[in-house]
C-alpha cells in the first residue's frame, strides 16, 4: 500500500511539472502574439500588403536630340524587357532554371549556356535581396518571340514580369556620329560612383559624346506603377500610376542638311584618293563654323560606325564583328578634336607675327631661287620674287623660312596662341585636346624622358659588370671589359645623339615656321583660327548646343556666341591674311586655284600639306566664304591624303558647295532614312551622293595651275638625304639634298600615324643620323576607356 502512494505522489508532481510546462508555453505564445498584434503589426501588415503588391518602375524616355532647324537627329523607340520580383518562395530556382531556357540567344545573354544563364540572374538578384518583391532588371532589347512564350507560359512563372522601356533611335543612321556619342547600361563601378544622383541597376545613362555631357539635361524621371499581383506574381489590378517625366531636349547648333553633305564629301573624297593610289588614307575630319557666332554648323569624323548596334539585337557573333570593325578604324575617336600637324595652313600665323612685330612690312620681299641654305623648296627653281601675299598665295616654303628666323620661336608660339592654338577651346565634348605648339621648352622636356631612360639602361649595364669584375679573375677581366664596351657602344651612341636633339636648333624653327615639327592642333581649331582671320579679329569659343528645351516646351538653357577675345593683331595684318588666302584661290599659279575654280561665290583659302615619317602626306585645307563678306570657315583633315589642294581641297569645295546650295532648301533636304542609309551601306563609310558637286567640277590632281601632276611620294626616312627636291609634294619640307652636310639638317617629319598623342616626339633627327623618340602607327589619339572597354549596350 504504501509503495503505490509513493508512486501516486510520483505522478501527481510529474503532472504539476508538465501542467507548468504547458501554461509557461501558453504564456509565452500568448505573450508572443501579443507582441506581434500589438508592436509589430503595422510591420507584418505592410510585408502582407508587398506579398500581392508591386511597385513597377516605367522607365522616363531620354530627351531628344534635334539639330538647328527642329529635325530629330536622335529619338526613342520602345523595347521589351524582362524583370524578375524576387519573392522569396521555395520553387524560385525551378523558375529561373526555367526562365533561363526561354532566355537563350537573347542579346542580354548571348553565347551562354542554360546554366550560365541560370547564373547569371542568381547573380543580379543576389545583388538586390535586400530590396525583395521589386522587380530586378534580368532581360533586355528581348524579341516578341520570347515575350509570347513567356505569356504562354506564366503560370509556370510566378515573378517574372514583362514591361516597355524606350531606347535610342537613330532616324539617319550615322549622322553625327561620333559626335553624339552613346548611350548604354551603367556597370557596377558607375553604379557605385553616382550612387547618390538615384541611379538604380539596369539605367542607363551616356556613355560618350554629346549624350555623356549633357547627361544631367538628357535624363528623365523615372515613374513607377503600383500593381496587385497573383499567386504566380502576375499583374491583375492597377493601383496607381506615377507617370515618368521625359527628359530635356538638345536644340543644336548643327545643321543636318549640311552634316549630312560634310559626311559625304569626306567620304568620297577618302575613297577618290584612294584610288588615285594613296591606300593609307581611311580617315579624316571636317568641320565648318558660323564666322560671326562660333557656332558649329558641321563636325565630321570619317570613318563613322552604326550607332543601332547599341540598340539592336545583334548575335555574338555579329556583335564581336561591329566592335571589331569599330576598334580597327578608331572610328569612336573623334577626329575633329584630335591633334594634326597643321602644314601650311599655319602661316599666316606667321605671316602675322612677322608684321606685327615688325619684322617685316608688306612690300618685304626676298628672290626665291628654291633654296635656303640646306632647305629646298617644294618648287623646284623657287617662285621668284615673293612678297607676304604672294608667298601665302604660292605657300612659299623659302619666304616663311626667312621670316621664321627673324622670328624665332618664342613670337611664333606668341601669335600661335593669340589665334587659340595649343589651347583647348571649350567645345562641350569629352576628350578635345588643347595641341601642342612646340618651343624649346617644349622641345627638351619631349626628349628628356628618353635619355634618362638610356642613361639607366648604361648604369644598370656597369652595375652588373662591375659585379661580375669582382669576382673574375685577372685573365677573364680584359674579355668582361670588351664585352661590356660592345654592349654599352650602341646605347652611347644613342645616348648622345638624343643629347644633342635636347637643344632647340635652327631647323626647328624652319620647321615651326611652316607648319612642321612639333606644331599640332585640331581641326576645330584650325577652323576656329580661319574664323577670326574672316570676321575681323574676334576669337569666338566654338560650341554645339544652342538651347536646352523642357518636355513642354519650355527652354531650360540658352546658349549663346561667347567672345574668347578679340586678337592683339591690326586690322590692316589681317587685310593682309584675307588678301593672301583669297589669292590662294586665284589663278594662274594659287595653290588652291584648281580646285575653287568656277564657283558663284568667292572664297579665301590655304592649302597644307604636312609629312608624316614612313607615311603619304595628311592633306589639309581651311577656307572661309564669301571672302567679301565672309559666313563659314572650315577644315578639313584627309590621313595620308597626299596634297593639301587635291585630297583635302576637292571636298572643302564640295561642302562650300552644298553650304550655299542649301541656303535656302527644306530642313530635310538631301537627308534619307537610317533603313535607306543601311542599304548603302553608310555604317561602313559607303557615300550615299547626296550632294553632288556643282556642274562641271572635277578634283584637280595638279599642284597650283601648273597642270603638271605630281607623282606620290613617301617620305624618305629621317636619317636618309632626300634624292630630288623635284619629288618634294605641295607645301612640304625636305630635308638635305643629297650630299647636304650641315648639322642642322633635319627632314622636318612629323610624327608616324594618323593622329598624333603627346607621347611622341619631334622626328626631326640631326645629319648625323639622329634619334627618334618611341612613336606607333596609325592613328593614335588615346580612346580612354574606348579602346578597351565595350560599352553595354
């Protein structure tokens, strides 16, 4: 009996201890939901209300690009893209496996697999777990195809949603380009650096060009539509609508006729002097101003590319072709804001200098035989006798070397700079470079960097055979002593040669005097310079955005002609200038008779021809028009051209043509649709004639009115005497005849490639051989992240 009451006790506390148990966890569920009902409920309200609602971003059209006249240069077009709301759910990874299977062959992801796919949209949500039920950017520019299989299959899909957003649209295809620059997906890295200006994965924004500098007007406001959802994440009810704002639009200071009627010409112009045999030339650039404003009424960079390749939906492999062919031509750079040695186009820089400063007076002439002292003219003979006008009409290599001595450099480099040359301009486009106008400064600084490199590389050479003598003995040491010297013989030579290039020497300044040497400077600028020669002496900063205008027509910004200043040169020098290049267009014997020959309207111009080492010449040609009462001013740039007054002339002709042919046409005028321009061909360069040359012109192969045509010619190289100074092109600058000895001789030889970086050199090179600084070929203006980077697109 009394061991069951013991047991009876046993089970009564047992039951205590459970009963206890239970109203604790009662207590502590109670005391739970409480909380939860009564602290966290506004908390769980709102993650039940997220569960079935979304918030879809609707994506703000970029402003619009328009040039002067109101037509749309650059547009928007809508595209699909494919989102994905991350909802937290347990068959996720069964829908991006199958997600990623409708995907394949999509632009976002081509040359994926499946599983790469899969990958990478786990990548992208991961990025935005934190943001959960707001649709994550996976898919876009995706096919209608893809959306119908989508739409057929979104019971399968819960989350994945399928909106409109607006992209680029190019309604003439490459018409200025790449001046407009491009728009594309931001990364990560510039993600992260603008942060704080509401930019979100997946925006994108300008990559390059107009559309990069102006970015801040372009962008628009993103909108957002708050949806109810169902179980599968697909919309069913629109809650509210907060509509996107458009971005701003540019009004430019171009004109599309004219852009249109530059690219062209330049175009044919390439294509024309290579057939005439001078195969290196593919590039070149273009650029016409508004004399009395500084607007740019053109700015052409040849050869261009299809900006839709950003926009369409290309396969891998059509992909990897276009930014191949891109990264082959450079044709990202913008070669109007690149750097040229100038030829002959800069002497009436000196020609100013030489009068203002008194060096000379206007009836200054010398007797050109054709040679000074070791210099020979492009002329054989000489042109006689030559006073200012008649040597900027004859571009007379011997007058302007005679008054580049009485010059010297430092006053050359004096008026260079007055006309805004080796300075930037101010142009509102990433990557103008200011140029570089030479000097000894200049000079030694360039070639100080390269002896310094040779001098280490002698030290680092005894260094090491000092080490290796320590340790020989008597009998190895005369062999060490003659091996070092055999290594060290040819850096010595080397190393005094670029010593002796450190000091600035007379055929510097020859060469700086036409043009040559170390002088270069962009088209634009070039053109710019002409401009204040035109209209009297006033230096306008150059620019391309008239106004900005707001969606609803309101105008957010004006711009309008700025003064950069107004030359310290006399009106009566620069009657002198205008003089001399409106004789340059006359005939029997101006240079650029031939090719302005038969115009109804006159003009003033110069022609330039500058050499380039181990290439054909680059052709060069400024003008202004009418030389009266003068509007535009241009340049243009042909690459390994030949002669100034053919390659460069024939299309300055062409667009003087079209400018004042076009005067009074339709705002479209001579303007096609980009799907015409596609059959054409004009993403490669092909010319589409849309403005002929007037009636009964023809490029002139001839120098000046001689009629006699000059045979190609590639430079001899630096260290080698030029045969015949009968071979020399228009405007060029040789070097020593043959059996030329004095040691001031130099070629005069700019720079090999296209387009010139600061990193290279002078090329000139002392008689005794000489030395030239590091330097690559073909155009070689530094593209930044260009050249490597390809944008997202």
């Amino acid at each position: 009996m009394a061991t069951n009451g013991v047991t009876a006790k046993r089970l009564e506390k047992k039951l205590q201890v459970l009963l206890g148990l239970v109203i604790a966890a009662f207590a502590v569920l109670f005391i739970r939901l409480a909380y939860l009902q009564l602290v966290e409920a506004d908390k769980y309200q709102m993650m039940a209300q997220q569960n079935h609602l979304r918030l879809i971003p609707i994506m703000a059209p970029r402003g619009e690009i328009l040039d002067r006249n109101g037509v749309r240069i650059v547009g928007n077009q809508p595209v699909y893209t494919i989102s994905f709301a991350y909802l937290g759910i347990k068959d996720t990874d069964r829908v991006i496996a199958r997600l990623a299977r409708i995907l394949v062959g999509e632009k976002t992801f081509q040359g994926m697999s499946v599983a790469e796919i899969e990958q990478e949209i786990h990548k992208k949500l991961n990025e935005q777990k934190l943001r959960l039920y707001e649709p994550v950017p996976i898919a876009d520019k995706v096919s209608s195809e893809t959306v119908s299989r989508i739409e057929e299959q979104r019971l399968e899909l819960p989350g994945v949603l399928i909106d409109v957003r607006p992209v680029r649209h190019y309604p003439y295809g490459d018409l200025l380009v790449p001046t407009l620059g491009y728009v594309g997906i931001m990364d990560q890295k510039e993600l992260e650096e603008n942060k704080d200006k509401g930019y979100r994965l997946g925006d994108s924004w300008g990559k390059d060009g107009l559309e990069k500098s102006f970015e801040s007007y372009l962008r628009g406001q993103r909108g957002a539509r708050q949806v109810e959802v169902d179980a599968q994440g697909q919309p069913v009810r629109d809650l509210g609508v907060k509509e996107p704002v458009p971005g701003n639009n540019l009004v430019l200071t171009i004109d599309a006729r004219l852009q249109r009627a530059v690219q062209d010409a330049l175009a044919r112009g390439i294509a024309r002097v290579q057939k005439e045999g001078y195969s290196q030339a593919r590039a070149g650039a273009a650029v016409v101003l508004d004399v009395h404003t500084g607007e740019i009424l053109a700015l052409a960079s040849h050869p261009t590319y299809d900006p839709t390749i950003f926009t369409r939906d290309l396969s891998r492999k059509e992909w990897n072709a276009a930014w191949a062919k891109i990264t082959r031509d450079q044709s990202l750079l913008n070669r109007a804001i690149a750097l040229y040695p100038p030829g002959s186009t800069f002497k009436m820089v000196v020609a100013a200098a030489a009068l203002e400063l008194g060096k000379i007076t206007p009836q200054f002439a010398i007797n050109d035989t054709g040679r000074y002292k070791y210099k020979v003219d492009w002329k054989p003979g000489g042109h006689g006798r030559v006073d200012v006008v008649r040597a900027l009409k004859v571009s007379c290599d011997t007058f302007f070397w005679t008054v580049g001595v009485m010059l010297g450099p430092e006053s050359i480099a004096r008026y260079a700079r007055e006309f805004g040359l080796g300075q930037k301009t101010g142009l509102e486009l990433p990557g103008e470079h200011a140029g570089r106008i030479p000097g000894p400064e200049q000079k030694y600084n360039l070639w100080k960097p390269l002896l310094d490199s040779v001098q280490k590389q002698m030290d680092d050479i005894r260094k090491e055979y000092e080490k290796r003598l320590a340790g020989a003995g008597e009998g190895e040491k005369a062999a060490l002593e003659r091996e070092m010297n055999r290594r060290l013989a040819p850096l010595q030579d080397r190393y005094n040669k670029i010593e002796w290039e450190l000091k600035w020497r007379e055929y510097d300044t020859l060469d700086m005097a036409i043009g040559q040497g170390n002088n270069y400077y962009t088209p634009l600028q070039l053109a710019n310079y002409v401009a204040a020669i035109a209209n009297g002496g006033v230096l306008y900063k150059p620019y391309l955005v008239k106004k900005v205008v707001a969606p609803d027509g309101q105008t957010v910004a004006q711009f309008s002609p700025q003064e950069i200043r107004r030359v310290n040169v006399s009106s009566r020098t620069l009657e002198i200038l205008r003089q001399g290049m409106h004789e340059v267009t006359l005939p029997p014997d101006g240079t650029a008779a031939g090719v302005l020959a038969g115009t109804g309207y006159s003009s003033a111009a110069k022609t330039g021809t500058a050499e380039v080492h181990g290439h054909d010449n680059h052709a060069l040609f400024v003008a202004f028009a009418p030389y009266e009462k003068p509007e535009v001013a241009l340049a243009v740039v042909v690459e390994y051209g030949g002669q100034g007054s053919s390659a460069a002339g024939s299309v300055a002709r062409e667009i003087l043509d079209a400018y004042f042919d076009l005067k009074n046409a339709p705002p479209t005028a001579g303007l096609s649709a980009a799907g015409e321009q596609a059959k054409e061909g004009q993403a490669t360069g092909t010319v589409h004639g849309v403005h002929a040359p007037s009636p009964g012109f023809q490029p002139p192969r001839s120098t000046g009115g001689s009629g006699n045509v000059q045979p190609r010619r590639t430079t001899a190289p630096a260290d080698v005497p030029v045969a015949s100074p009968g071979r020399q092109g228009q405007d060029s600058s040789p070097g020593p005849p043959a059996g030329g000895s004095t040691p001031d001789a130099g070629t005069g030889e700019s720079p090999p490639g296209g387009v010139q970086t600061p990193a290279q050199g002078s090329r000139q090179a002392p008689a005794n051989g000489g030395v030239q600084p590091p330097a690559n070929g073909g155009a070689q203006e530094p593209l930044d992240d260009r050249a490597n980077h390809q944008p997202n697109g």
